[in-house]
C-alpha cells in the first residue's frame, strides 16, 4: 500500500530544502561596500574634488574589487567620459590615473541600465586589490573633461566588493 505524504509537510520541506540553499549560497560572499556623492542640479565642477573614505575594509587579506558607480542623465553631452582618479590603499602615498570610459555606443545609445532620462553604469577600476587590515583607504575623483561645469553627472560612487 502506498504512502500518503501530507501537503503541509511537503511545503514545509520544500521551504526547508530552498532556506538552506540560499543559506549555503550566501556563505562565503562578502557585502559590497558603497559610497556616493551626489553632484548638485547635476553640474560637476572641474575643481570639485569627491572624496571617498572606508575605514577598515578587511582583516583577512582577502581579493576585493573597486569599481567606479556613476548615475547620469540625457543632459549629459558626449560618449565619454574622462575621469582623474586618486588612491591611496596600503600606504600614504597617493597615486593618480586619468581613465576614459565609454558612456554611449558609436550609436548614441546608452550603456549600463535606464530608467527614463537617467542611467546608471559601473565602470571597471581596480582588480585583485587586497587592503591592510585597520588602514583607512581613499579615493578621490574630478571631471577631466573641458566643459566647466559638466553638465548632466547626477551621482558618482566608489563600490567595494569581494571577488
């Protein structure tokens, strides 16, 4: 004769069953860590300096990522964008890149996502970084293009996070 198995403990399983994988899949993972400076009326200045603090990112010599996080709308005027970046990671001296980033297609259209008229993309920085534990570690980034202000940057980020 056949087993009859009850709804309830079926479902109860199955909730049990998806907890612990989702459980499982999370162990190991590390949060990403994430700071923003909005630009007002969405007009970057070239002298405006963001500047992005985090206080001790990790204690275990771990691999991170540093990318850079930028919100901006339809305002904004060309296919790149020009950026002068400063870190300082594991020692006091503070080191400088300017980096272009492709924003657009040859076409006009958007990269990253979009909501609307504003549209958000992470820009690749750093790769295979590891921080000493208990170092404060900053960045810091300027508009490197010729228009003063830029117009149409709404929000630009730093985020951290575990490879």
């Amino acid at each position: 004769m056949g087993k009859i198995l009850h709804p309830m403990r079926n479902s109860f399983l199955s909730l049990l069953i998806i907890f612990l994988i989702v459980l499982l899949a999370g162990c190991g993972q590390q949060n990403d860590i994430f700071r923003y400076h909005h630009i007002p009326n969405g007009r970057w200045s070239s002298d405006q300096t963001l500047v992005f603090i985090f206080d001790s990112i990790s204690d275990k010599g771990d691999a991170y990522r540093v990318d850079i996080e930028l919100s901006f709308s339809d305002f904004y005027p060309y296919r790149n964008l020009y950026l002068t970046v400063g870190r300082n990671l594991n020692d006091s001296v503070m080191r400088l890149d300017t980096l272009q980033f492709a924003l657009a297609e040859a076409n006009g259209k958007w990269l990253g996502s979009s909501a609307g008229r504003l549209h958000q993309i992470t820009l690749p920085y750093l790769r295979h970084v590891r921080f000493d534990s208990g170092k404060t570690v900053r960045f810091t980034i300027r508009q490197a293009m010729t228009d003063n202000p830029l117009k149409g940057i709404e929000k630009v980020g730093i985020r951290i996070s575990g490879e």
